[in-house]
C-alpha cells in the first residue's frame, strides 16, 4: 500500500471516529473510550503523516497569501463529516482559522475533507476552493 492510500484511508478512519464521537453524549458508556481511539488515530496520524501533510498544509496557507502558523495536521479536521447531495457538509466553524491578505475581514478556514482527500478553503462557512487534493 502506497503513501497515498495510507492517508485516505487514516482521514477516512478519523471522519468516522469522529461522527461516530459527534452522534454520542458525554453520559453513553462507552464515550470516553471511544474519545482516546479518536485521539490514539490523531496522534498516529501526526507522526506518520505530519511531515509530508505539513509541507502540503504550508503552500496551502502561502496559496491564499496566509502567514498564519501551520497547525498539526489534525487540527485542520472538522468536528463531524455529513454528505449531502453528493457534498460534505460540515459546521461553518469546523477547520482551521487563518488570516488571508486576499479576504481580508473575511471567517477564512481550511478543512480536511475525505474521499477524496483534499483540503478546502472556507469562506463564510462555505467551500471556495480545493487548495490541494491528494
């Protein structure tokens, strides 16, 4: 298995983790352990995929002219992935904030979103523009 299917296939895991996290409340039983698998794949997703996911998520910042730190890969994941008509819909507040000379007063965000894999630009809680897929 290739690089790339390995990355599909963990940001398609942590979509489902964490759907699976947003449908529960804080008193299901098996809350928590369901929390520490959600960040047990974050966490393997960091170190297998950061360097190379960093790289990707720094020329996506510098695409939209952002000077904003670069985050570790999984912050840029939203809370939950729903798809509807065909798009993913997620909660306008989802991703990662930056700052952006071309949308200057703008809510700016980039998101991960899976199958497939790319990362978006948001603005105003709506998609703009796929700033790289994989």
């Amino acid at each position: 298995m290739d690089t790339s299917e390995k990355i599909a296939i963990a940001v398609s895991e942590i979509a489902e983790k964490r759907n699976e996290l947003n449908n529960m409340t804080y008193n299901d039983a098996s809350y928590d352990d369901v929390e520490d698998d959600l960040h047990d794949l974050e966490d393997d997703f960091n170190e297998e995929f950061g360097d190379f996911l960093e790289e990707v998520l720094a020329d996506a910042h510098a695409d939209v002219n952002s000077d904003a730190d670069v985050l570790l890969p999984s912050a840029y994941f939203a809370q939950s992935y729903i798809q509807k008509n065909g798009e993913y819909v997620f909660s306008g507040d989802d991703g990662v904030v930056i700052d952006s000379e071309d949308y200057d007063g703008k809510a700016v965000r980039l998101i991960f979103l899976p199958d497939p894999v790319r990362i978006v630009l948001v603005l105003d809680g709506k998609i703009q523009q796929e700033l790289w897929t994989l």
